[in-house]
C-alpha cells in the first residue's frame, strides 16, 4: 500500500508540474499576444503601428523628424553604454545625445526624404526585376554617397571639427570604411522594403537600419578611441591632463 500510495504521489506531482509549466506557457503565449494586439491593433486596427502609419500619411515630414531624432539620440546613448564611454561627470547622458537628436531630426531625417521620395519618383509604376534592380543600383552609387558624406560631416562637427581641414580629414577618413558597410546592407534593406513594405513606410524602415548599424560602428570607433586614450596614458602618465573628455 505504501509504494502504491508513493506512485500515486509521484504521479500527481507530475502532472501538477505539467500542468503548472504549460499554464507558464500559456501566460507567455498571452503576453506575446497582448504586445502584438497593442503594436497592431489586431483586426481593429487601431495599434500602435497603425496610428504611427496614420501619421506618417497625414504628417509624413513631422513623423519622420521626431523618428530620426529620437533614433539618433538613443544610437549615441547606447553606443556609449555599450563602449563604456562616460562623461567626464560619469554618466553616459553626454552632450552628443542631444546633438544627434538635432542631427537626426533636422538633416537626416529631411535628406533621407527628399532623397527616397526621388528615387521612388523616377522608379514609379515600375515593378520588373530590371527596373529593381537598378533601383538599388542608383541607391548605391548616388544616395548612400550623398547620406555618407553629410553624416560624417555632421558627426566630424558634432565631435568637435571647426575647419575645412578637419571636417574634410574626417570624411576622407571615414567615407570607404561607412560606404562598404552601405554597399553590404543597403541592398538588402531596398529589396526587402521593396517586396513587402509600403513607399511610405521606407523612410523610417531605412532609420531602423541605420540605428541598429549605426550603434555598432559608433560602439565600435568609441571603444577604439578609448583604447589608444588608455595606451596613451600608460606610455605617458601625466598625458591624461591633456585629455579632455565631452
């Protein structure tokens, strides 16, 4: 009877833990549920994606500079935490934060526009193969070109540039490296939108790209920067008076 009585037990233990695990999965199921339900409205449509394309339709410039500045803003937060780039006040809130906001909300957001709303002009009613192809061609070779050079002119004045000479330096410096990522995921980014994405939806898909390659290269250069301020020290003590941190 004991071992009997101890089966049983074993059995109903069992079960209460499957059941448990998949009232756990069940709550996870509804979690995921209720964030898609928010983000899209469902068949209501009335999610949060749905007001932001709304008001990408009935205020597309607007959307697009708020998207952009908050963007670039967080890009350089993150990049900062990411490379454990400090203030000199010890917090990552530094003051190119607000710097990229203004950047991302007044030049990127504006170039990016008038750039995609061209190419989207001189490809309109064109959906062959050879017409999308070419489409990502000219991106390549005009576009990104023309979106590299303001960015690392923007980001040369942002970090401190004040002549020709070194904002020129900059770009010179930077160009190839930015355009050779551009090359490899900006094909990708153009062929996707173009099978599934609305045109108005272009402008800030395009924004989340950059963000999320933009991060990595800034976390990138920044941990780079921080090392050879590190290595500089080391051969020099009293260098670090020298060093003046944003």
């Amino acid at each position: 009877m004991s071992v009997k009585f101890q089966k049983e037990v074993i059995r109903d233990t069992v079960v209460d833990g499957a059941t448990a695990g998949a009232r756990k999965i069940g709550k996870k199921g509804d979690l995921v549920h209720s964030v898609g339900e928010a983000l899209t409205g469902g068949k209501s449509n009335t999610g949060y994606l749905a007001a932001y394309i709304r008001q990408l339709q009935s205020n597309p410039l607007r959307t697009k500079m708020l998207t952009s500045g908050a963007l670039s803003a967080l890009q350089e937060f993150l990049a900062s935490w990411i490379a454990k780039d400090k203030s000199k006040h010890g917090h990552y809130l530094t003051p190119r934060v607000p710097k990229m906001a203004l950047y991302g909300a007044f030049i990127s957001a504006p170039l990016g526009s008038a750039l995609i709303k061209i190419l989207q002009w001189l490809f309109a009613g064109r959906t062959s193969l050879k017409a999308k192809v070419f489409q990502i061609l000219l991106s390549n070779l005009i576009v990104s070109p023309i979106q590299n050079t303001v960015y690392l002119t923007s980001m040369a004045i942002i970090a401190g540039a004040r002549t020709l000479h070194q904002i020129r330096a900059t770009v010179r410096a930077g160009f190839l490296p930015v355009m050779k990522v551009s090359w490899i995921t900006s094909p990708l980014a153009l062929a996707f939108a173009q099978k599934f994405l609305p045109e108005e939806t272009w402008v800030p898909f395009f924004n989340i790209v950059a963000f999320v390659i933009g991060t990595y290269i800034n976390a990138h250069t920044k941990k780079k920067r921080l090392a050879a301020l590190r290595r500089k020290v080391c051969l020099d003590p009293f260098s670090f008076r020298k060093i003046i941190k944003y």
